[in-house]
C-alpha cells in the first residue's frame, strides 16, 4: 500500500535510549511486519488540555521532517 511504519519515542524524563537496545527489544518483541522502518527519539509529544497525544500535530510536525527519522537496517529484521 505505499505506507511505512514510523515510531516516535519519548524516553523517560532523566533517562537515555540505546539505539542498539531498541533494535534488539523490536526484533524480540515483534514480529518482522510489526517492526518500525524508522524512527526519531523526541523530547515530547503534542498533547491535548486534556492530556491525550494530538495525532494530527503528530503527523505534521514529524512526517514534514520524515528525512530526520533513523532507518533501521534492514539486515536488522
């Protein structure tokens, strides 16, 4: 269908992501259609009043920087 899985990930306050730890957690976690072709690590996410994440201002401010997003190796998956 032309789409490809992207994921936004927002680490913990006060903690870090290890890329190669999260590549790892994908492979054994999720089955090889399921597995994000790429992702981006982001401060936060756009959030309503009411605290719900607004997938609309997602998809806008993340998608129009698609390029920014890491590719995961395929050889990975």
């Amino acid at each position: 269908m032309g789409e490809i899985v992207g994921v936004v990930i927002v680490p913990k306050q006060g903690e870090t992501i290890d890329e190669e730890q999260l590549m790892d957690y994908f492979l054994e976690h999720l089955p090889g259609y399921k597995i994000p072709r790429k992702y981006r690590i982001a401060d936060s996410l756009p959030r309503s009043g009411a605290g719900k994440i607004v997938k609309y201002k997602l998809r806008e401010l993340h998608i129009s920087e698609f390029e920014w997003f890491r590719k995961i190796p395929e050889s990975r998956y």
